[in-house]
C-alpha cells in the first residue's frame, strides 16, 4: 500500500512539475495562424529542433522549431542546437525575415535559449 500512495505521489509531482514548465509557452501553430497578434512580442516555446543552418558570413543561424501544432525557423546569434534535441527558447516574433536572399516567413528571433 505504502508503494502504490509513494507510486501516486511520483505521477502527480511529475504532472504538475511538466505543467509548471509548459506554463507561459506559446504553441507555434497559434503564432502562425495569428501572426499579426504575435508580432514584435516576446514568446517562449518548446519543441523539437529540426533542420539548422549555421550563416558564417552574417555571423547568424537558423533552426527548425517544430511542437506537433506547426514548425517555425529561430533566427540565433549562437550555434544552433543539435538536430533532434527538446529545447524551450524564448524570443520576439516577426512575420518577414530574410537572410542573404533566403526568406524565412514568420520566424522568432530568439533573446534566450534555455
């Protein structure tokens, strides 16, 4: 018995551990569905990192964010993450972006990943 309340415990502190760190995130479908009222805000998101290009002549790079709602490119001064990694990343939104002649449609440019 005393297993199964300590089992209970572990299910209900992981739940509103994973909601705790959710709370606050935006989905990236709702930011490209809805640019406009996402525009020049900071948002926070989670998701999985796809395709990354890293543009050493801007000194910039480019991921892939994608939460299972849609995927968004993340414009970085940094190293983009590696490829398959779960990141949360925070940064302003904005509808037009291009780099070197590539567009990039609506994009986050990220202030803080982490």
């Amino acid at each position: 018995m005393k297993a199964l309340k300590t089992t209970a415990f572990s299910v209900v502190a992981t739940t509103l551990l994973l909601a705790a760190s959710c709370a606050g995130t935006t989905k990236i479908g709702d930011v490209l569905s809805n640019s406009a009222k996402y525009e020049g805000k900071e948002i926070t998101i989670t998701g999985t990192v796809g395709e990354t290009v890293w543009l050493a002549a801007v000194d910039r790079g480019t991921y892939q964010l994608g939460d299972g709602t849609g995927t968004i490119w993340v414009i970085t001064a940094q190293p983009p993450p590696q490829q398959g990694l779960s990141i949360t990343t925070s940064g302003k939104v904005q509808a037009a972006y291009s780099i070197l002649g590539r567009s990039y449609g609506t994009v986050l440019i990220e202030t803080k990943r982490g």
